[in-house]
C-alpha cells in the first residue's frame, strides 16, 4: 500500500473512551485497524481516551485490555492515558486562543439552556450562537480576573465548506454554518474528546484514523483544528454501523453482549476474530473461514463497505461450531476444561471418565464450549426424562421394548474390551444391514435410554465413554419406565 500522504510507515490506533466494558462495535474498529497495521508492517498503539471523568468507570481499562489480549489484538506502544496529558491540551488551547482560531466562552448553564429550547421551538437544530465571540480583550480579561467560569470553543467560520477524502466513503463535504463551535477545553481545564483527539494523533504520528460512522459528523471539526493548529491531517476510514436483523442499531436486544461474556460463554477468538471481520469487511471471495493470518493477508481498506453491516448471532454460533470441530481432541479437552461445571470435573475424576473422549463425542453437538454441561449432564448426574422419549416416531411402545431387549442381548455378552465406539459401530450397523432392520429404529430407544433426551452425541460414542455395566443399567431402566407407561 503506498502511503497517501508520503509517510514511511503506518501507524493506527484503538482509542477508547473507559466508560464500559468494550462491545462488539468497539473490538471490530480495534481488529480493522489491528490488521492493517499487521498486513503493512505498521504500528498499532492503545490509547485509552478518559477525558470525560463523569462517564469513567473503574474496570474498563482492564477489560479493554483483557478483551484485546483474548483476541491476540497485541498493541505495539500504550496504552496512553489522555488525564495524563492535559497540560499539552490546554497549550494548545491556548495557542489557538493567540492565533484567533478559538474563544473563551463565560455563557452559563441557564444561558446555553434557553438557547437550545429557543432553537428546538424553531426547529432549528442545536447550536452556539457565537455569543462570546463579541467580547472585547478587556471584558474577558476581567472576566477571567474575577474568576469567572469559562470554556474554550472552537471558532468555525460562517462561511465556506470543509472537505475531506474518506478512505471508504470518497470525499465528504460539510457546510461549515451547520457544524457548531464545539467546546474544546472545559471549565474544569479538561479537554473535551474533539481537542485531545486531534492533538493525540498528530502527536502520537498516527497516519490513518479508523474508527466508527459515529465520528463521521465530528470529523469537520477534526479537520478545522488540524487546520487552525497548522497540522497536517491524517487519512481517515469510518466504518460502517453495525445493525440488528431489523435493521436498527445494534444493542442488546439483538444478542450483542460484551466482548469478554462471549469468552465466558465458551466463544472461541478464532471464531470471534473471523465473525468480526465480517462485519463491514467483504474479501470479495466465496471463502468464509479465515485465520488470523488470513486475515491479515487478505484484509485492506477497499474491501470496506459504507453500508451497515448486519449482526447474525446465528452466524456467529455456526462459525463457533466449526472452529470447534476443527480442533484436535486434546486440544479442545485443554481449552474446554474452564467451562465444565466443577462438580462435572470433581464427578469425572472420580469416575475416571475420560474427558477428552467426551469433547470429542461432543463436538458436533456443540456451538459454544459452554453447552457441554447441558448436551452431556447425563454423564455426570441422574437424569429423569419422560417414557415417551423412548419411542421413536413412526413407533409403537412394543417395539422399542423389543428393540431394546435385542440391544441388550447383543451387549450382554461382550467383554469391557470391546466395548468401544468404533467396535460398537460395526457390530450394530452389520447387524442392522444383514437383517434388513430399520436403523433409527432399533438404535433411536438405546440413545434416549443412555442420554435421557432427544438430543445427544452418537450411541456408540457415549457407549464407550459410560461403559458396559451403566449402560446396561440404564437399557434397563429404560424397559422398566416403558412397561410402566
Ligand atoms: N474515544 C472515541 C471512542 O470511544 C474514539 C473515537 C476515535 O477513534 O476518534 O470511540
């Protein structure tokens, strides 16, 4: 990719506010912009943009850390903290002051109040009305001598559009007289994201802004400050939105939940990583799977869509699937192991069950790594379950008694030895073909009978794992709650 704007090397950032737990929205600006500075050799920097103090909350840096490491997003400098930095915003606050391009600003609460209700009842849309632009040097001098509240704002001109390229969008035009003159330093002598933003990434080097259609309207602004400060601006990419299925922005109602509760519920970051992409990113090919080196091979900015991009959980879960049956037994045994319910664990050791082979006969089964405790409790707990379950449709009470009896009699006689899946398998499906017996039928009772529910990983799989003596307990057990019904 050639640069742009001539420089040598790209450098991108994830620039959060701490004011919750990162999303989804949140994680896809940081993958976009994580996988372009890996495809071009780049830069990827953290900074974490905590200016707003009312809105901080505690954890959040934490969890944003902890989501981007669950996901091998490795940043390369930060984080940077913004409350770190605020001398460097008010200098430049005041260097804008010095050269015209910003205005102190003394309107009080009740003042800016008024004027939004004035401007609603006129259906005009919320804006400063350059009231303290009209102040003279001594007035605000003496404002300021006598300790009187200010902010600064921004000095956007009347008149004239302010234009900018978008690396997804093309060009983009803003008339200036609809973009308000936005606060840049606070009165408590914070910055506000506008200022602090602007002078980060010039200061931090950053070649490509990427980040969420949110910022779209504010990037006017953005471009203005560079401007006025005599910077020269970075490229920008805003990503398109992300929706629900119906179309309207994405929240919880549509399944949508904090990064790190997917790694809870049993997601894996190969599938997340892949999904996530997928979102506003299109590789022009038929191919769905990528790896993370994939990823980065195929990933650029021209494959962007400006249009929304739908959140399908469906999807999401189906991608899951696949990337867990495309790990090896031990492999998914170690990586399950947290969400096995811990009296499964203590049953399991005590039992010996064999853990890794109950991944395996699971895996076809499962979306998440935490749906083993549901497919598999029959293994760990007695599990009650209505007669009726036993007879497969198209049948009748007599024949699953039968049929179960002819299971029986065809495992009684085997030794611990054979009782293993793959013998099991060839003995019944033999068995089946030779008499002509319909398969669902015979084997339909015996799975209901070992699992206790419609749904369950394969008969002769769950046969090895439970072993000769509880298996047969249970066709058993079956017979007796079918001669009851
Ligand atoms: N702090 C902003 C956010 O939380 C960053 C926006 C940007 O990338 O410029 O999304």
């Amino acid at each position: 990719m050639i640069l742009e704007n001539n420089k040598e090397k790209i450098k991108v950032r994830f620039a959060p506010s701490p004011t919750g737990d990162p999303h989804v929205g949140g994680i896809r600006t940081a993958l976009f912009n994580w996988l372009l500075a890996r495809k071009e050799k780049g830069q990827f920097i953290l900074r974490i943009e905590d200016t707003d103090q009312e809105r901080y909350q505690a954890d959040s840096v934490e969890n944003i850390k902890k989501s981007l490491e669950w996901l091998g997003l490795n940043w390369d400098e930060g984080p940077y903290f913004q409350s770190k930095r605020t001398e460097k915003y008010q200098q430049a606050a005041q260097e804008l002051i010095s050269k015209e391009k910003a205005y102190y600003c003394f309107c009080s609460k009740q003042r800016l109040e008024k004027l939004r209700i004035r401007q609603a009842e006129n259906k005009k849309p919320p804006k400063y009305d350059k009231h303290c632009l009209k102040l003279s040097p001594d007035e605000i001098k003496e404002k300021i001598n006598q300790g009187e509240k200010y902010v600064i704002r921004l000095k956007i001109p009347e008149k004239g559009t302010t234009e900018f390229k978008d690396s997804i969008r093309g060009r983009v035009k803003f008339e200036n007289q609809v973009l308000d003159d936005t606060i840049l330093l606070k009165s408590d002598g914070f910055p506000t994201y506008h200022l602090a933003n602007v002078i980060d990434d010039h200061d931090m080097g950053i070649t490509h802004v990427i980040r969420a259609e949110e910022w779209l309207p504010s990037t006017p602004k953005h471009i203005l400050l560079y401007q006025a400060l005599g910077f020269e601006p970075p490229w920008f990419a805003h990503l398109p939105l992300i929706l629900g299925r119906d179309n309207k922005k994405l929240s919880k109602r549509h399944g949508s939940v904090s990064i790190l509760q997917y790694k809870e519920d049993g997601y894996l970051p190969a599938a997340i990583l892949n999904f996530l992409a997928f979102l506003g990113w299109n590789p022009k090919t038929e191919k769905e799977f990528f790896s993370r080196s994939e990823l980065i091979e195929a990933f650029s900015l021209n494959g962007v869509n400006k249009s929304g991009a739908i959140f399908n959980l469906d999807k999401l879960n189906w991608l899951n699937g696949y990337y867990i049956r495309q790990m090896d037994p031990q492999e998914l045994k170690r990586v399950g192991e947290p969400f096995l319910k811990k009296e499964f664990k203590q049953i399991a050791n005590e039992k010996n069950i064999d853990l890794v082979k109950l991944w395996e006969m699971s895996a076809d089964r499962i979306n998440t790594l935490k749906e083993i405790n549901k497919l598999c409790d029959f293994v760990f707990e007695p599990k009650d379950y209505l007669p009726e379950i036993l007879i497969p449709r198209k049948s009748n009470k007599t024949q699953a008694i039968k049929n179960l009896k002819l299971v029986e009699s065809k495992l009684k006689d085997l030794s611990e030895k054979d009782f293993k899946a793959d013998y099991l398998r060839d003995l019944f499906l033999n068995y089946i073909k030779e008499n002509n017996l319909n398969t669902g039928e015979l084997l339909w009772p015996f799975r209901v009978a070992l699992s206790g529910k419609r749904a369950s990983p394969d008969v002769f799989d769950m046969s090895e794992l439970l072993g000769k003596e509880l298996v047969l307990k249970k066709i058993d057990m079956a017979m007796d709650k079918l001669n009851i019904l």
